[in-house]
C-alpha cells in the first residue's frame, strides 16, 4: 500500500500514458490507481540541499523553524512541520507537509484561474507569478484572500474576468492578492512579480524564504545522483557535466568538490547557462568553468583542439562524467496533464545513447560516469544500461551509495543483480518519496 499524504484529484492523462504506468507499475504490484495518484500529487516531502560552503545544515534548519513558528496556525511546537536533516545525505533538509487539519482549504468566493505548470507549482509549495495567471474574477482587491484554481481544460483565455466554470478546473488552495488586474492584464504581456501569496496549498507544502546563497530546493534523487559520483575526499577531479543546465547538480557537484578541482558544466542551451553562472555566482564557486557547446560533438576525434579548457575535449581526460540526460521527463510531479507523443517519447533513448557513447570515450580508465534520468520509461533506463553494457565492455555497473532508491525493473535486459547495482526512484520508494527518476553508476575498467 503506497502513504499518500496529500492525494490531488482531478487529473488528465491520455490512454498511452496510463498504459506506461500500468506497464511499469505492473512489476511491483502497484495498480495503475495507485500509480496515477502517485504521478498526479507532489512529493510529500520538500527536499533543501544546503550550500555548506557558506552555511551549515543545522543553521538551515533553524531558520526554516524560525519561519514556521511565525505562521499564524502554527500554534505550538506539535503543529510545525517536521523538519531534519536527512539520515544519509548530510547536505540534505527534509521539510514534512503542514497537517492538514491547520490549512484553511475552503474554496474563498473570490478566483482566480492559473495556467497547469503553476497549478503544478502552487501543489509544491510556490507563490503565483504574475505570468501564470489566466483569469481573475472582477471584484478581487489586492489584499483580499481569494482561491487559486489551475485551468487542466486549457480553456480559460488570458484576461478572462468572470467565474470560470469548467469541469476541468482544480482547486489547489487559498492565498492572499498582491496584484491588480491593470497590473496583470492593463497592456503588459509579459507582467512579473508575485501576483498571490499563496498560504494554504491543499498539499500542506509549506512555503518558505531563504537567501539565494544558502542552497536551493531540490529533487530528492537529483541530491542523490551527484552524491554517486563519489567526489567527497577527493581533490583536484576533473569533473564532465555533460547537459548542465540550469545547473543544480553542477553547483552541488561543485561544492561536495570544495571548490577544488574543475568542473567543465556543458549545455546546448545558451538562455539556461545564464542560470549556471549565476549559481555559481550566487554559491560563491570557482571551480566551474561553464561551456555553451552540443555534447554529441564534445569529442576531439581530429585532435585538433590545442585547449585542453575548451570544448571539443581530448578522450580519456576526465576523472568523472554525469550524464543527466535530457529525457522525456515523465517522471515530475505532480503531473496534472499529459498528453504525449509516443514518438516523441520513443525518440529520447537515441540522443541518450549518442551522448553516452562520447560520455565512455572522454571518461579515463578506473573513472566513473553517472548516468540519470527524470523519467520513468524502461526504454531510457534499464534499457539503456543493458545496452551500454553489451556495446562498451570497459564498463561494469557499480553500486551507488547511498541506497536511497529501489531496485531497477525486471525483464527489461538486466540480471536481478545489475537490477540491484541501479536505483529507480518512484511511487514503491515510501521513505524517500520524491519525483520518478532513475540512475546507474559505471566504472570504466
Ligand atoms: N543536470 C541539470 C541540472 O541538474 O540542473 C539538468 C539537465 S536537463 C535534464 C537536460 C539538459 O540537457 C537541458 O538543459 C538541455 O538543454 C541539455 N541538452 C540537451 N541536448 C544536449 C546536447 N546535445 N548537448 C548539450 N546539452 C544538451
């Protein structure tokens, strides 16, 4: 039976989708419910990574109390959230939700009307920003607490100023008005700033402030995944990231590195590696050096690149490589809406193993590659590590530490015991409830 602490309804997935979960889910006797519930409600916890080269954890945690303690329901020491650092990952806050018996989720008279993605965000613990809003009904002052609702029909037009009615629109709690609807809609198409503050998320998520330079919210099996790369106690690595952006598992890398070594972060998209250097900034790191180049081509076969700091890079020159492959990213929660495209789904594992080929050429002998996904597809994760380990016999699976995830699935090309070397996160990992997501680590021999 799967703990769900907050379960959010209504959901829209298309039949291919809920054959996925089925297909997948089948294998560890979780039913296609179970498994849509899961997908459909955020984690329970929220996860904080902490910057420990400028604070530490406990400090973190105090000041996230502090905050709590301050909220007006919160009325004693029982009614706070729990909040720790995590057993395994010492870097690593766990926040529990709010009690549910201390929201006020009564839908207010006064809406309005959010597009999914934020609908999605609220659910995890976020303000509403101006962007994301689509319709608001015609008396809201600022100051007034109205109700959020996310648009699943995708119907409600930019500007919409009545009561939305559609059966397809998804309370997902209450907040308080901190924009006009001049200031939303009066010309501005691309208005900015908090336009609600949001105080109760039906899922009990507790928002919460913390400087940029203290750390930043993260997937609990992203923490994992640069953990893997076993980097603690080891100076002067030479680090691949070879789809880096926006970078939260650059920045982590880096800091469990202690600004030793060198980290090259590699991203295609110039817009997010805007998002990496301002980490770094934010993070007070040094040791990234940040490259706007396409990994599939980020080896020198000619040896014609004299630099050995920029792209495209010598074989065998890094210690470590993380691949966090882009993916088809099916395993985000919660996930209101989806309508996929199996082509497009199909196509992902292609450019994954294109990437992982030259991630085995640039990796030194005796060094480790990280490979992970934020999906829940067998086809880019144990079909993939079966495939890289019949086509590169200088690899071997090795076990990741710490086991915070479940075993891979069975009958999709690996032995019951690589199945155990790999970890998929998803609606079986109770403990560590967090996205869907998966990650095996290799040595090459
Ligand atoms: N590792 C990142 C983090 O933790 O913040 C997330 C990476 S995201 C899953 C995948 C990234 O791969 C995207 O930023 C995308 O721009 C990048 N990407 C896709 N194809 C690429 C390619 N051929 N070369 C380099 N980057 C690529």
């Amino acid at each position: 039976m799967i703990r769900q602490a907050h379960v959010v309804r209504p959901h829209c997935f298309d039949d291919y989708f809920l054959n996925l979960l089925k297909n997948i889910y089948i294998n560890r006797n979780i039913s296609v419910e179970e498994a849509t519930r899961w997908i459909s409600s955020p984690p329970t916890n929220t996860y904080f990574r902490v910057n420990t080269l400028v604070t530490t954890p406990s400090d973190v945690v105090s000041s996230i109390n502090e905050q709590l303690l301050k909220l007006k329901r919160v009325k004693c020491d029982e009614d706070k959230p729990l909040i720790k650092i995590h057993k395994d990952l010492d870097d690593c806050i766990v926040i529990s939700p709010l009690k549910q018996s201390l929201l006020d989720c009564n839908p207010k008279n006064e809406e309005i009307i959010v597009d999914i993605v934020t609908g999605q965000s609220v659910l995890r613990g976020s303000h509403v920003f101006a962007p994301g809003v689509m319709g608001m009904t015609p008396d809201i002052k600022i100051d007034s607490t109205i109700s959020v609702y996310a648009d699943l029909a995708k119907k409600c037009k930019r500007g919409y100023q009545k009561h939305y009615d559609n059966p397809l629109k998804m309370y997902v709690g209450n907040g308080i008005m901190k924009m006009d609807r001049k200031q939303l809609f009066g010309g501005d198409m691309n208005p900015k700033g908090i336009a609600v503050e949001v105080t109760d998320s039906i899922s009990g998520i507790p928002g919460f402030t913390l400087p940029a330079t203290d750390g930043l919210l993260q997937n609990f099996p992203s923490i994992v995944a640069s953990y893997a790369l076993d980097l603690n106690g080891n100076d002067n690595l030479k680090v691949l990231d070879m789809c880096a952006a926006p970078g939260n598992k650059t920045s982590h890398i880096a800091t469990l590195m202690k600004n030793q070594g060198c980290i090259d972060a590699v991203d295609k998209s110039k817009t997010k590696l805007k998002k990496i250097h301002k980490k770094c900034e934010e993070f007070g790191l040094e040791n990234v050096r940040v490259h706007h180049f396409d990994s599939l081509i980020l080896v020198d076969v000619n040896k014609r690149n004299s630099s050995t700091n920029k792209p495209p890079f010598q074989s065998e020159s890094f210690d470590r490589v993380l691949l966090d492959a882009p993916c088809s990213n099916l395993g985000q929660r919660p996930l209101l809406k989806i309508e996929t495209n199996e082509n497009l789904v199909k196509s992902f594992h292609v450019l994954q193993r294109k990437l992982f080929g030259n991630a085995v050429e640039l990796l030194k002998p005796g060094g480790i590659l990280v490979y992970s996904t934020c999906t829940i597809t067998p086809e880019e994760n144990e079909q993939n590590v079966a495939w890289a380990l019949e086509k590169f016999a200088q690899l071997e699976l090795v076990a990741i530490n710490p086991v915070a995830g479940a075993p891979g699935l069975p009958n999709f090309g690996l032995s019951d015991m690589n199945c155990e070397l790999v970890q998929r996160f998803g609606p079986d990992n109770v403990e560590n409830d967090s996205i869907g997501f998966f990650i095996a680590k290799f040595r090459k021999k």
